[in-house]
C-alpha cells in the first residue's frame, strides 16, 4: 500500500514551505517517526518525518520547491512492513 505525505500546516499562518534538503533517497528503507526533508517555513526549519515505515518510492519535490500546505511532498510503499 503506497502512502502519500503531504506538508502538515505546523502554524497558524503556514501557507506553505519550501523544501531545503532530503534526508533519504528513493529506494531508502524508513521507518515511523524517521525524518524525511527539511522544510522551512517563514519562521523555521521543521523536519518532515515519516507517518509510517516502508520504502521512500518517489520523491514529489525537489530542493527549491515551494510546497503549498498539504501538497504531496512524497510516496512511502508499505508492502512487505
């Protein structure tokens, strides 16, 4: 079962974020919890983690993008967890 993961809205005021770093490539185990990319906001930098474990299969954005609040940033596969 693949399992999108959208940016969550971390404030009040959160419109969007842009993506500053992945921490895991495609094809990369992750588990629950683990971080995935770092976003930052127009306050912080958060680190997006991963809402379950499996393997990173795609990754939606890339360094520079500018992601609207609960866009799809990545596509986890669980088969096999």
């Amino acid at each position: 079962m693949a399992t999108e993961v959208r940016l969550p809205q971390w404030g009040m005021g959160m419109v969007d974020g842009e993506i500053i770093a992945w921490l895991k490539e495609v094809g990369d185990h992750v588990d629950l919890g683990e971080g995935l990319v770092e976003v930052e906001t127009s306050k912080l930098v958060e680190i997006l983690e991963s809402p379950v474990s499996g393997t990173l299969v795609r990754q939606v954005t890339a360094v520079g993008d500018v992601v609207p609040v609960r866009e799809v940033v990545a596509i986890i596969d669980e088969r096999g967890e």
